[in-house]
C-alpha cells in the first residue's frame, strides 16, 4: 500500500502564487507517475499536472504555463508550484500515484483546498 499525505493548500489572492506538496510514504518502489488532479464544487475531478520518474510530464491546458510540477531527490515527494492563479482555480486538490501518465491514478491522497479570493 502507499500512502500519500498533502500540505501546502490555503488561501490566496488572484495574481499569487501557491506550492502545494506530497509526500509518498509504504510500498512506493512500484509507482512511476505521480501528481496532481483538483476537483471544484459541482465538477469533476480532472488532471492538473503529473510527472513520472525520468520526467516526463503531462499538464491541463488551463494550468499550462502558471503551474509547474516537480518530484523531490528521493522520488518519494511531488510539488506543485502554482503562479497567477485564477479564481478558477479553487478547489481540493489531490496528490495522485500511479504506474503511468496514461493510466489512472492507483492511489490517493485526502486533498488539500486551494482558494483563491480577494
């Protein structure tokens, strides 16, 4: 089993900029993608950015641009690096593991919420 524990989320005025991360903790030798989806009330959750072990990545085009995502040395952390943030922004946003960009996410984290407000 993995478990996945985010931190990092708060509130935040549009323009700013927010770094949430996760730390990968257990049976973690098997997971080669890691990254993050964010689910807004009344809408699905989607894909914001993921990243696998070599460093290929894979990012929503609504993100593309402001948010960068990066895994520690240890490959066991993920970090999402938010900048301009939009009001659209604001939502729970989840640590996600798994063994590749192409397949969902096999493990996940509590969720951590972004709001972004004046």
């Amino acid at each position: 089993q993995v478990q996945l524990v985010e931190s990092g989320g708060g509130l935040v005025q549009p323009g700013g900029s927010l770094r949430l991360s996760c730390a990968a903790s257990g049976i973690t030798f098997r997971i080669n993608a890691m990254g993050w989806y964010r689910q807004a009330p009344g809408k699905q959750r989607e894909l914001v950015a993921a990243i696998t072990t070599g460093g290929n990545t894979n990012f929503a085009d609504s993100v593309k641009g402001r948010f960068t995502v990066y895994r520690g040395s240890t490959k066991r952390t993920v970090y999402l690096q938010m900048n301009s943030l939009k009001p659209e922004d604001t939502a729970v946003y989840y640590c996600s593991a798994g063994f590749s960009l192409s397949t969902p996410p096999d493990y996940w984290g509590q969720g951590t919420q972004v709001t972004v407000s004046s």
